[in-house]
C-alpha cells in the first residue's frame, strides 16, 4: 500500500471545502483506495492522505493531483507533498 500525504497552510472554509471533496468523489485519473481529511482549526493547518494499492497508482494520482489546484480555495496553500510506502498498519 502506498500515500500520498499533503500538508495546506491558512485554510479558510475547511467544513466547506471538505464537503465539496467528498460529494464530488474520487476524480478521473486518482486510481485511489481511500481518502482522509484532516485538519487543526485552530492553525488553519490541512492535511490529506490518500491510499493506494499500487505505487503506480499513488504515482499516477500524484501527477494528477499535483496538476490540480488546492481543493476549492479552501484549504489555503499547498505546502508540502510526501508520497509514502505503507510499511504498517492497525485496525481498531
């Protein structure tokens, strides 16, 4: 599994935003598994994982991704992307 992890800096209508990202759903092109939000209101702080099968997929959604600007305006600027082997993980 593989990740794609974004970090957005003075985010502005985080509910909003999150909302429209979701009733959208999953854009062509971002061959992903599962997707999260979240977020520190006090900061102003976003950050976005999102799940991959395969690292071609996670690297096919990166492109695609990386073309796209911040998600409605508003989860502020983009500032930092990591893609990421899953090497671990644990289910409540």
């Amino acid at each position: 599994m593989y990740a794609r992890l974004t970090t957005f800096e003075h985010a502005t209508a985080i509910d909003e935003t999150a909302r429209q990202i979701i009733e959208r759903g999953r854009p062509e092109g971002i061959p992903a598994t599962e997707l999260y939000l979240m977020a520190d209101r006090e900061s102003g702080k976003v950050v976005t994982l999102v799940l991959f099968e395969t690292e071609e997929d996670m690297r096919k959604g990166h492109e695609t991704l990386s073309a796209m600007n911040a998600p409605g305006g508003g989860f502020g600027e983009r500032t930092s992307v990591d893609l990421l082997e899953v090497v671990g993980r644990l289910s409540a």
